[in-house]
C-alpha cells in the first residue's frame, strides 16, 4: 500500500503544522510525484490539472530551499496578477513559523513599495513577467542568488504572448539554478523551451495530454436566456448555500446586472468582480470571498484561473464559455483538493453545441438536469417565461408528437402537406418527420411552434383533432 501522507515526503514540522492545521490528510497524484524529486534538486517538467493542489506540490519545496536570510533565492513567474497573488497568499500560510519574506510583484500597482521591500530583504518572489523585468533592469532585483526558478501555467503564458519575456528573465539567471515548470499543455514551443534551459527534467505527466476535471458532480439544464435568472434562484435555493456561491458570465455588463439583481431579492453577502475593476478593489473582493464573508460571487474569467477557496461548493455558468480551457478551469473553483462540488451550467439554444463537445470530444460526464421546481411563492423572485429555446436542439428545431400514425394511415408525405396546409410555413421551418404505429413525431422551428400548436388544436382534417405533446 502506498503511502501518501506529507509526513512521509521528508518535509520540515513547520510546514507539516500548516498542513495539518489546514486539515489536508493526504497528497494529491502531482504533490506525491513532484515534491521528492523536486526536493532533491531536480528539474522538473510537470502537468497540473485544475485543483490538483499544484500550487503546494513547487511551494513545498520552494519553501524548504530557502534560507532565512533575507537574499532572493526563489523566483516564481505566474501569467497574471490574480495568480501571482494567490500563490503568495497559499506559500505565506504554508510556511507557518519559518521566518521566511515572501512578496506578490505585479503591475497595477506602485512600484517604490516594491522597490522598498527587495531592499529591506526576502526571501522568495511570486511575479508577473513585467514587472519583475522592470525591477532587473532597474537594478533592483539580484538574479545571481536564485538557485529555484518556477514557471507556473507555462501555456497559458504562451497563449498571452509573455514568452519572449521568460526567456529574458531564464538568461538573467544563475546557470546552475533549479528550474520547475508546469502546464496544463505542452506545445511545442513550450517543449523546445524546455529543452533550451532545463537539465535533464524529470517528466511528471499524470494526466498525459487529457483534460482532468476535479471530482465533482457535473449538470446542464437547457434554458432559454430569458428564464435563467429564474432557473438561477431556484438552484440557489435548493443548494440552501451549503457552502459558497461562484456565478460566471460572460461579460462585464451582465455580472453588473446580476449583482444588482440578486442583491435585491436574497439576504445574502453578494459581490462581483470583473475586469473594469481596479486591482486594489479586485484584491479586496477576493480577499473577502476566501475568508467567508462572501456568500456568492459574480465573476467574468477573470476570477477563474488561480482562485483557491475550499469553501466553494457551487459553481454556476449562467453563460458557457467558448473554450474547453474555459470550462475546466472555471468548474474547478469546486470540488478542490478532494472536496465534493457541484457544476450547473445554464444553457441556451445558442449553447448546445458547445455542450455536444464537451461531452462527446473530450468525454465529460455532464448530466442532463430538471431546473428544480420552488412551491414557497416568498422565494419565488422570478417567473417562468414561455421560451421554445429551452426546447429545441442546437438547430432550433422543436420535437411535437402527435397521437397518429400508420395505423390511422399515415406517412411522411401527408403529415408534411397535412402541416403545410395548417399554416403559411417555409418547408426549411419543418425538419423531420418519424412516423410509428399510432404516433408521429415532427419537428418544427422555434419560430414558428406557437402557430403550429394553435393551428392544430383547431383542426380536424385528418379526422379528429389530434393531441400534441412537447417532447
């Protein structure tokens, strides 16, 4: 039986009274592979996955390289500020009482606090490529005394343009430093990279090249954008806020509106961030949501990379994202480090397809789910409208079955012409037509299903009136 405790990784009491204080029992797959290789002094090329406990598996190691000193001795580079951020914040309380400086280096803010802090000593720096290039050039910043360099999401900081900037930071620094870097890909550029300036690396691929997706309970609920709100309060009430709230949008104005909305009919602490934000209000949100006094926060992705809060047990995409990545990383604000969670996407007509992907190509387990119905008319906030986008396929088109069929019959031909002759309708607004025994199935366009139903509700040429049903 294998052992995958922290204390059996050889790690210093200091961090293991951390560890356990914050009731973490066991390693994650990419802490048990990395830290003893990463603690003996090898480099490493490794794959992390969304709320894999990535960040502790290099700050481990990164806190027990270094020396109380005050001389840098650790560079981490993370692609954005939200994430320089967060690992900061989870290395400062891993440390526990090592007498050791850390500081987050990003833009945004004044650099002479920053300046001030290099010359009053530290030890280990989490920073965006930016900034930390400003601070070398203006002489502020000892590269020679690094011996751990760590590059974190090394993708994502291909995909954002800053490589030429690591690879200006990688030729500043000591030859003979420790280098880990970690992706959730690995293209080309990134493995020719590594090969450039990493020694012999130890490859920790865990997941190999396939999307890993935290264990958590996944849900969709077709709906049509002018009832999601309504379809929003209904999940909330039935999850009663067993835990934190995340909401993702797409947009700006959306997460604005929402918070407007939701503030006013629930008794809860609601907030949102997104971009047009300044970074010291992103920062205080963010700061408020991980300590708890945040019931649901409404976000754009900005929010979606890097955000560590185990107290998220519900995530909603009101909008689905465009992009796979999107997806993942935004689901993974749940269910982090072994926790259980849930993931209940919203989806509109519009929408469909990228559900079809995420199932079919890359084999998610996503569940289809009833929008929880509410009887108590106090916690009703929102009516159901009446929208045929919560019914159609990605086409557009509605499934109506009708109690005739062969047997009273029937084909093709004659429920198409029975159709055309109910109402003036384009034969592009009528998709197929599967006829059985004693039934039929026909689907209409969207657009036109409430004349359709009105039309046969009044006629009676095939006999009788016939019983519809929405399928």
């Amino acid at each position: 039986m294998q052992n995958n405790t922290f204390e059996s990784l050889s790690i210093s009491k200091e961090i293991l009274d951390s560890i356990n204080k914050k009731g973490w029992k066991e390693t994650t797959d990419i802490q048990k592979e990395t830290i003893p290789f990463a603690l003996n002094g090898k480099d490493i090329l490794g794959q992390a996955k969304t709320g894999s406990g990535k960040t502790a598996s290099f700050g481990i190691p990164a806190i027990e390289k270094c020396m109380e000193n005050k001389s840098l001795q650790v560079l981490i580079l993370t692609p954005t500020r939200e994430l320089a951020s967060q690992v900061h914040e989870e290395l400062n309380w891993l440390k526990g009482k090592k007498n050791l400086t850390l500081a987050a280096f990003y833009g945004g803010v004044g650099i002479e606090p920053q300046i001030g802090q290099l010359e009053s000593g530290l030890e280990l720096l989490v920073g965006t490529p930016g900034r930390i290039i400003d601070l070398i050039r203006r002489g502020h910043i000892d590269t020679s005394e690094i011996k751990l360099f760590i590059l974190d999401e090394a993708d994502r900081m291909l995909d954002m343009g800053f490589f030429p900037d690591v690879e200006w930071i990688i030729q500043k620094l000591n030859p003979d430093r420790q280098t880990l870097l970690f992706s959730a890909t690995f293209p080309q550029e990134i493995l020719n990279l590594s090969s450039e300036f990493m020694k012999n690396p130890e490859h920790i691929l865990t997941s190999e090249l396939e999307l890993e997706i935290p264990d958590i309970v996944q849900k969709f609920s077709k709906i049509g954008r002018i009832n999601k709100s309504w379809a929003l309060n209904n999940i909330l009430f039935e999850f009663e806020f067993d835990g934190q709230v995340l909401v993702f949008c797409n947009t700006k104005r959306m997460v604005e509106m929402l918070e407007q909305r939701f503030s006013k009919v629930l008794d809860k602490r609601i907030s949102s961030l997104q971009g047009d934000m300044s970074q010291n209000a992103r920062e205080k949100v963010m700061t408020k949501f991980k300590s708890g006094e945040i019931d649901m926060l409404i976000s754009t992705d900005v929010a979606a990379r890097g955000l560590h809060v185990d107290g998220v047990n519900l995530v909603v995409n009101y909008d689905l994202p465009t992009q796979v990545d999107s997806y993942v990383h935004r689901i993974g604000r749940t269910g982090r480090m072994g926790n259980s969670g849930i993931a209940w996407s919203l989806v509109s007509f519009e929408e469909i397809a990228m559900v079809s992907m995420l199932k079919n190509v890359h084999g998610l387990d996503i569940k289809e789910s009833e929008i929880p119905e509410i009887n108590d008319k106090e916690k009703t906030h929102f009516s159901k409208k009446k929208d045929w986008n919560e019914h159609s396929d990605m086409f557009g088109m509605v499934s109506l079955g009708i109690n005739i069929g062969h047997d009273d019959g029937m084909n093709h031909q004659k429920i198409f012409d029975w159709i055309k002759g109910l109402i003036r309708i384009s034969d592009l607004a009528v998709g197929s037509i599967g006829v059985e025994g004693n039934r039929s199935i026909i689907d209409i366009h969207q657009s036109k299903v409430d004349y359709v139903l009105g039309a046969i509700a009044k006629n009676s040429d095939l006999g009788r009136i016939v019983d519809v049903e929405i399928l």
